[in-house]
C-alpha cells in the first residue's frame, strides 16, 4: 500500500490522509481531496506536502484507495 513517502504515488484530485503540523505529536490524521501538490523532490521521508481542497497543508501519510 503507498504510503505518501513517493511523489508519483500521489494527484490531484485523490483522496488522502494527511498530518497537519500542529497535529504531528498526536498523529491526528485529517482526511481530504487534494488540490495542490507543495514538495518538488521526488520523495520525502515524512511524507510529500500536499494542500487539500478544503486548504488545509499537510503531509500524506496514507492513499485512500477506491477499495476502502
């Protein structure tokens, strides 16, 4: 299952669940479309940033597949 670490596992308009940064400690995962996809580098080892429809910025975590 991907996991938000690679870049080409991730588009716009698929469902993730990302960290925001305040909720980092906790883990608390906020679930949303994304919209915009912030990290350039192919791969990033917490996750690539991603702003969602709703605006909320965070790091994906997990890729909510269709099956789900």
């Amino acid at each position: 299952m991907p996991d938000g670490r690679n870049r080409k596992d991730i588009s716009v308009g698929q469902m993730v669940k990302i960290v925001q940064k305040h909720h980092q400690r906790t883990g608390v995962l906020t679930t949303g479309i994304v919209a915009r996809i912030l990290t350039n580098s192919r791969t990033h080892p917490h996750g690539i940033k991603v702003r969602l429809e709703s605006g909320i910025v965070g790091r994906v975590k997990e890729i909510v597949l269709e099956e789900d």
